[in-house]
C-alpha cells in the first residue's frame, strides 16, 4: 500500500481492520499533530499495519475479551510529529528511541519490528483510584500476554504497552513505586505473579 495522498486513500487506510475491535483509524490520532498541524501518517503503511495487527492479537485484544474496553489514548506518530514531540517537550523520546515503538513504520537500529500503543483499561480505572496497586495490571500482563515493554504513568493508570519482534519483558513506572517493576535478571521477573492481581480479579469484569 502507497503512503495515502488524498483523503480517500487516508480513509481506505484508516479502514483497514488491524482486529475484530481496532481499524487502523483508532490508532492515529494525535494531539501534538492536532495542535501543531502535522500530518499523522506513515511512509510505510503496510509495515504499520503489519506491526498493528500484532499489537491488537497479542495485547490489546485479550485485554479488552478480559476486561472490557480497552481506550487508545496515544499510538502511531510519525516521525515528524515524534521529533516536535520531543523538542517541545511533550513527553516524547527521540526518534531513534522510538522506532519500532511509536513510530510503528520504521524498524529500530537491531532490525526489530514493533508497535507501543497508551491504553487505558476502562474496568480498571476505579481500582486503580482506590487503592493505587497499578502493578496488579502490570503483573496480569506480564504472566499472560505476549507484550515486549510497558511503562506506567499516574492519570487513569494509563500505560504504554509495546508488541516487539525481540521482545524484552520489563516493566518501568513514572507512579510510586517508580521505577522497575521487574526486567529481565531480577530475582521477581518469573514465576506466578497472581497474588499479586488476585484482589483485582475478585472484582474485575469478564469482558464482553
């Protein structure tokens, strides 16, 4: 597929089901493209949706089947949009930090292929507020899902999860305890973690 050049083939593109609950369209927007008017497109579309559809069938889809909707709050930016992200200090790293992370389309410096979406799990906001235990969610991802990196952040435990071609396993967060939560050479990073989760799941949804 060509890089869209009009808005018809933007919105063939956005079109293209990436799961049976994501299209492509749910992963573009941006609000630094929005309010710096960029343009939110990959040079590689059949590369961002190859990556795309790997992020919804081993993360985002168990997510949401689990526990209900799961919410896009930041995914694909080009690398245009990335760099002024980053110059003007908008929370983004540099782009060579995020190839095969936010910018889905354009593989890292090792060759690996991959894409980081910020989601927001609906069902597990409440908890969250409650009793602050984002590693509940953390931990329930880490002994289920095929996921490469994830970051945790304070708003609605809104978190970065990445699907990676090499993938990592680590967990790190911005919300107290700060830090690693677990990365590969800590004594914490296998074996079952569901007493970790258990109180959420006594009161978590089933999903759809």
């Amino acid at each position: 597929m060509r890089k869209p050049g009009s808005v018809k083939s933007l919105e063939d593109f956005g079109r293209v089901r990436l799961s049976e609950n994501f299209f492509m369209r749910d992963f573009l927007y941006s609000e630094i493209a929005n309010f710096y008017g960029l343009s939110n497109i990959p040079d590689d579309p059949d590369l961002a949706i190859r990556v795309g559809r790997e992020l919804c069938a081993n993360v985002l889809e168990p997510l949401q089947t689990r526990f209900g909707k799961v919410s896009v709050r930041s995914a694909y930016r080009s690398p245009a949009v990335n760099r002024l992200g980053n110059e003007k200090g908008h929370s983004c790293a540099i782009n060579e930090k995020n190839y095969a992370g936010h910018i889905w389309d354009i593989p890292d410096a090792a060759g690996g292929i991959g894409a980081t979406a910020t989601i927001v799990v609906n069902s597990f906001v409440g908890y969250y507020e409650r009793t602050r235990n984002w590693p509940a969610m953390a931990w329930w991802v880490h002994d289920h899902l095929a996921y490469s990196e994830m970051e945790f952040f304070p708003k609605l435990a809104a978190f970065n999860v990445k699907w990676h071609s090499q993938p990592i396993r680590r967990i790190y967060s911005f919300v107290p305890p700060k830090g690693w939560l677990t990365k590969p050479g800590m004594a914490n990073h296998s074996g079952d973690h569901s007493s970790l989760y258990a109180a959420w799941l006594n009161e978590a949804p089933a999903g759809r």
